[in-house]
C-alpha cells in the first residue's frame, strides 16, 4: 500500500475548471451553487472506461457524492462513490482536502467503507492529525448510518437533511 498525503482538489466557479489531485486542468460543462452545497458535470475525455461523472460537494456533510456513467461492458457494480472530505471555498474557487475513506453505495443492496487501511497509514506516518481521522471516522459512521437508515438510498437519506441532489442522468 502506497500511503500520500491527502489529495487535494480545486473547483473554479468562474473559470469552469477543475484541477484534480495529481494538478491536471479539466474542463466542467455545469457548475450549480445551492444552499447545501456546489453541483458539478464534467466529461472525462480519452478515459477508457468512464465517460463523465458529476458530484455533489456538500460542506455541513464532509461529503463528495458522486455518479460516474461508464462506457457500455465497463459498468460497475455501485451507484454511488462517497469521498470523506474537507471543503472550502474562497471567492469563486472551492477546495476539497480527500481523508482517504470512501463509501461505495449499492442503492436498495448496502454500502461498504473502503480504504480504512490508508487512513490508518496515513496517521501512522503522520501525514494527518488524529482529529481529522477522528472527524473522518465519525462522519463516515454517520453517513453510513444515515444511508442504511433510509434503505440504502443515499439520495433519500440527504433529502431527509434538507439537501436534495439533483442529478442529469436517471
């Protein structure tokens, strides 16, 4: 296991880019600012699995929910991708800090944690305070906890908090 520090990730309202964690510059189709949180729709070009995804960045969650569309024979067996993140935002340009855990939403089947074993890592070689782990852990336990509650569905769970997701695909 490769242990780094966390990811870190840009999105620019005005400039309607996106610098991803390893500093590449994308193009986004749709920016949408709400109450809860920021919307966005970006195409993934060249990818040869995925043709574009949107995401959710929601700041009162630590949350980044996201729907990938996948190329057909390259579909994936979850609806839902969910990063445990920290997000900022200055002006028109919003950051997010990735703490490692992700949640992989199979809607109406179950969810399941990954990467716990790089968090820990992470904290074992002092690449993130124990607080954040902590902070981290427990919001991961409260989505979790959230989703099943509302029948594995993480889009009724976040609309039982008064943040609906919209989406552009079904």
């Amino acid at each position: 296991m490769h242990i780094h520090p966390p990811k870190i990730e840009y999105f620019d309202l005005d400039a309607k880019s996106n610098t991803d964690p390893k500093g590449h510059l994308r193009g986004v189709e749709e920016y949408r600012l709400t109450p809860h949180g920021l919307y966005m729709f970006r195409p993934v070009p060249g990818h040869p699995h995925l043709s574009h995804f949107e995401s959710w960045l929601l700041p009162s969650q630590g949350l980044r929910v996201t729907r990938q569309s996948w190329h057909p024979g390259h579909e994936r067996d979850y609806d839902l991708y969910i990063d445990l993140v920290e997000i900022s935002s200055s002006g028109s340009v919003w950051k997010t800090v990735d703490l490692y855990l992700d949640i992989l939403v199979r809607t109406g089947r179950g969810v399941t944690v990954l990467d716990t074993d790089e968090l820990l890592g992470a904290l074992d070689q002092g690449l993130l305070r124990p607080e954040r782990a902590q902070w981290a852990l427990e919001n991961t336990y409260r989505a979790v906890a959230g989703i099943a509650a509302h029948g594995h569905d993480a889009v009724r769970w976040l609309a039982s908090l008064g943040m609906i997701t919209t989406w552009r695909r079904g």
